[in-house]
C-alpha cells in the first residue's frame, strides 16, 4: 500500500513547501522534497516529466507539472511496491490537482484521490479503460485520433486548446494512460514538428443486455423496451464508465451480473459493504437502468461493456484520405508499421 | 525582505510611524517619497502600487486614513509582497492612531510591524564549484559539527539558520557543485537576498570562478548583493583575500569554514551585506 501522497511547490525564497499531504499524519523530511525536486529539474529542461526515484527505504513515483507550474505530486511507497504501478495513476491525480490549484479546491478532495491511488493498481484494465471516458480532454483525444489516425502532438495540443479554451496543455499528462494502455503510441519523425501519436488500438464502451440467462421473462420484456429506445451519447458513456471505475459499483455490479437474479442479503454477503451505501449503490444502479428492484430481489436489466479492438477501420481510411501508398509520407509508413504490430500482438493476447 | 516601514496620514501627508529594519544604501527616500505619496493618496483603497530603484522595490497602498510604503528587495516575489502590505493596511486601518502616536499606540504598530517583517524570510545562496567549502560554511553558521569527509551536495542543500539576523529569519541554501548540477543553479539561485560566491582559493579555483561562475549568476542574482568568500586560507600557496578580490571584481572575506573561529567573521559578513 502507498504510504502518502505530498504536493509541492517550489518557491523562489523558501525552496520547496510543502503544500498538501495524505494521509494528515504522514511525516515528511524537506531534505526528501529538495530530493524530489531536484530530480525533476536535472536534465529534462524542466519541462513536464515523471520520475521514479529511491530514497533511503522509501520508493517515490513523482509527477511535475513543468516550471510554469513548479509543483510536483509525489506517491511515496514502501520498498515492496512496484512505482510502475503507480505511472499512470500519478499522472491522472497530478493534473487533476493542477487543474485546481487556484483557490486550493483540490484540498477538499485529497482523500478521494488518495483512494483512487491506492485502489488503481487492482484494477483490471477494463476498469482502467474505462476511466478515459470521464475525461472529456482524453475522449477528445481519441476522437480526433480516430478521424486522423496520427497527428503530431502540436496539432493534438492546439485543437485542445481551441476546444477548451485553454492557453496551455500539459500533452504528456493527457497522452501519457493513453500510451500505458496501448491505445496510442507516440514515436519522433523525420520532418515532423513535434512527436507523433498514432492510435493503434481503439476502444468503446456500450450498455448491453444482461449476459446471464437466468433473467425471468417479465424483466426480459424491460430489457427489451430499454433497448429500444436505447441512444448512446456521451452522458451515456460517462453513466456506463462510473458503472465500471467506482470500485464498489464495480462489485456490486460484478456480483449481480454472475449471479443473475439475486437477494440484497446475498450481495452484502458476497461484497461486505455497509448497508447505507449498498443501498445508495442499488438506488444509483436503478436509476441508470442496470438494476430493477422488486422488494428484496435484484434483476439485472443492462450491464455495461468495454469493448477494446483494432482499429481496422484505420486502414481503409489510410486509403482514401492519403491515395496509393507510393505516395506515402514517413508518418503514414510508420503507421502502418504500428498498425502491424499492434494487430499481431492483439492476436497473440487472444491466444 | 521588507526593509523599512512608513506609515503616513492620508489627510495631510505627515509621517506617523517609520521602521527602520536595513539600509536602502545611498538612495533619498525623503525625496522619492515627494513623488510617490501624492499617487498613493489617490488612488483606490485596497490598490497596492510599486516602483523599483536599484536593487530596491518601493511598494505602497491607501486604506481608510493611512498610506503606508513598505521598501523591500527586488528579489523578492512582488505577489508576496502585495499580500503583506494588503494584511498590513488591513491591521492599521482598522484602528484610529493619534498623531504623534501614543507609546501604546507606537508599541502596537511595532508588534505589527515585526510580525510582518518575519513573513518573508531573508535568503542567502553559497554558489561554488564542488569542494570549495559551500556545505561546510552552511554547518559553520548553523553551528553544526563540521564535515570530515567530503560529501557532494546533490541539486541543492537547504537550511534555516540558528539565528535570526535581526528581525529577519534567514534561509540558507548552498548549490551542488558538480558540474551537472550548474545548469540548474540559476533555479537555487533566484529570490536571493545575498549571493555568496565561495572559492578554495587556488589560482586555478579563483581563475575558473571568475570565468565561469560570475557570468552565470549575473542574470539570476541581478537584485541581489554578491561577495566572495576564500576558503581555505590557511592551506599553502592559497591565494589572500584580496587577490582573490581583484580577480572577481566583488569584496571578498578570507576564511577558514572548517575552524569555529570564523563564525562569527562570516556572520558579520552576511550580516552586513543583508542589512547595510
């Protein structure tokens, strides 16, 4: 388990202060924020970067924001755990919180986010997924990634500044669980202004009816008129990625979804989680239509499916939108060298 | 830093209350402020204004009945300042003072003034190539046991010293000396109240310093009093202090950081260049 989570920002006077921490009672040396610090700002032109740094018998992932910012968000971790774990989790946290340093509204929420540090490496890379679709930066990313294939991350960066009304984007923190989840590799190219993203694999997520057959015929009938009139948008998707990322909805839902119909007694046997919130679970589950409740008993009428593929259709695109490949630039070539790669090793993963 | 502390009357202009914590060097602040009180009179409660002399920053806001102009360092964060002097306003206005003061009343405006004074701690930065004696002169004024073996500092050591020097709780940094550390010597470097520059002494350390390291702290330590320290005099062919001060171009003390009797010598050096 992490031991804490520090943020620090560096000022001109004081050197490093130490701005937030979790848990409260975690004690902190500021000879170890210098440390951390100065690692970050050795050699990588004190731009945006994450380091994974050892300290005595402490392990230390840390995410800085780039000297504009001059904070870092720092996981500190026993010497038994992994920091590769913690990669792209300290990223997610570190741009959340910059995002609200102004007025310090991220104080409110750092036991939140030290929960989701301790509970991302558990998670299973549906989950992980998942979590894209409550970003709208990273939904917007795979988007244009999806009508372009590659962009260069100046392109990438100024569409989200246009989209978002942003003066800065921090294209690292945005790209970097894209990039650990294999969805999208960046690569340098020849004449290219900045780095190149490809998408090399895509991924969707859908409400589908219950998988379990144990589902009687008078719930069918609501299954059926739920998916008749079923429209996914990007409300839906956000409703269908909590269903999957909340740990315990995720439980909850995972519980009902192998067992069918199934008791409230049964599920908080099977999840042991405190009756209020359970039934707050139930209430949220029932409203976004994955659950009926009749009294005691829970039937399944939806559950929610994170579909990851290869992006096929890619191909076809390349085609149409850039002619014969003798045409080909070294962006498109390269491409389709990913392409490649990222097919035949989807194939040996499904062996 | 803040250096001094004026509060005048809005009405008529006259001086009620000035502190005077360090020197602002030559410069006649009875005629700048012929300039500037007139502006602060008229402008918006609340509105915190500068202007910048030198190595000094004249700031100053109107609230209610009081101005007050606060003179503080150029190296310091101008956004730190304002919110000093806004808390400050903030404390004077909110209260009606007799002009002259009463003891009381001079007494309190005191108590405020030093409490403001220490919301913004003096700096001072070793700069130096690696084994030059920076670490060891930060041990020697925090009256810690000295250093036998020689450690390299990695990016930067920080420190707070034992001592205030008067109102002032002063931060130490030192720089590492490796050469992979010099191009982030600028970051350890800025906010600087006093940069010292410290060699071993050596024509070879004396020659590579002058070269190499006072053009790169010009532009980092632009608001701020740079001098020298040579280290290490009592080792053979050390070059004397004021050789060594030629060769830089800055005052230069001699020094030995690893015998306790120059405590109080390099004291008085900082001493003096963060007050004088």
């Amino acid at each position: 388990m992490p031991i804490g989570m520090i943020v620090v920002k560096w000022d001109n006077r004081r050197g490093t202060v130490l701005e937030a921490r979790f848990p409260p009672s975690l004690r902190v040396d500021p000879d170890l924020t210098m440390k951390i610090y100065g690692s970050h700002v050795l050699g990588e032109a004190r731009e945006a970067n994450l380091i994974s740094i050892r300290v005595d018998d402490l392990r230390i992932i840390s995410y800085f924001g780039g000297i504009e910012i001059n904070r870092y968000v720092a996981i500190l971790l026993s010497e038994a755990e992994d920091p590769e774990d913690y990669e792209e989790v300290v990223v997610e946290v570190a741009s959340r919180i910059f995002d609200q340093i102004e007025g310090g509204e991220y104080l409110e929420h750092l036991e939140d986010l030290f929960k989701l540090i301790e509970q991302y490496p558990h998670m299973s890379i549906e989950q992980k997924v998942a979590r894209l679709f409550l970003d709208p930066m990273k939904v917007f990313v795979l988007q244009k990634l999806r009508e372009k294939g590659l962009m260069t991350l100046d392109q990438l960066s100024g569409e989200i500044k246009h989209a978002f009304g942003l003066r800065t984007v921090d294209m690292r923190s945005v790209l970097s669980p894209l990039v650990k989840l294999d969805l999208v590799v960046t690569r340098w190219i020849e004449g290219a202004s900045s780095e190149v993203a490809f998408l090399v694999r895509d991924c969707e997520i859908l409400r589908v009816p219950p998988r379990t057959k144990k589902v009687p015929r008078d719930i069918r009938s609501s299954v059926i008129a739920l998916f008749s009139k079923y429209k996914p948008d990007s409300r839906e998707a956000m409703v269908l990625a909590r269903a999957l990322t909340d740990p315990d909805t995720y439980r909850v839902l995972s519980c009902i979804r192998k067992k069918g119909v199934v008791s409230i007694e049964e599920i908080r046997d099977e999840v042991d989680i405190p009756s209020g919130e359970l039934f707050d679970i139930l209430g949220w589950l029932e409203r976004n239509r994955f659950i009926e409740m009749r009294g005691e008993e829970v039937f399944p009428l939806s559950e929610p499916l994170l579909l990851i593929f290869f992006p096929e259709y890619q191909l076809r695109k390349m085609i149409e939108l850039y002619g014969n490949v003798e045409s080909w630039d070294e962006g498109l070539r390269q491409y389709l060298m990913l392409l490649k790669e990222s097919y035949m090793e989807m194939m040996r993963e499904k062996r | 830093m803040i250096r001094q502390i004026y509060i005048y009357k809005k009405d008529d202009l006259r001086l009620i209350f000035h502190r005077k914590y360090a020197n602002i060097g030559r410069i006649n602040f009875d005629e700048i402020s012929q300039l500037i009180l007139p502006v602060a009179r008229a402008m918006d409660d609340g509105v915190i204004d500068h202007s910048e002399i030198f190595r000094y920053r004249i700031s100053y806001g109107t609230l209610g009945d009081y101005i007050v102009v606060m003179i503080n360092n150029r190296s310091c964060d101008r956004e730190e300042v304002e919110g000093a002097l806004t808390e400050y306003l903030r404390d004077v206005a909110s209260q009606r003072f007799n002009s002259p003061l009463s003891v009381e009343e001079e007494r309190h405006l005191s108590i405020l003034s030093r409490r403001v004074i220490a919301t913004i701690p003096a700096k001072v930065c070793f700069v130096g190539f690696g084994g030059v004696g920076k670490t060891t002169l930060l041990r020697l004024l925090r009256h810690e046991r000295i250093p036998l073996r020689y450690e390299p500092t990695m990016f930067g050591e920080r420190a707070i010293m034992t001592l205030p020097i008067g109102p002032y709780r002063v931060i130490l940094f030192t720089v590492g000396g490796q050469e992979r550390f010099m191009p982030i010597w600028d970051i350890l470097i800025r906010g600087s109240d006093v940069v010292v520059v410290v060699t071993d002494s050596t024509p070879d350390n004396v020659e590579r310093t002058k070269s190499q390291i006072m053009p790169m702290i010009r532009d980092p330590a632009r608001y701020s009093v740079i001098l020298a320290i040579a280290n290490k005099q009592d080792l053979p062919k050390s070059l004397p202090a004021d050789v060594i001060e030629q060769t830089l171009g800055i005052k230069t003390y001699g020094c030995v950081a690893i015998d306790p009797a120059y405590r109080s010598k390099i004291m008085d050096v900082i001493k003096s260049a963060l007050l004088s």
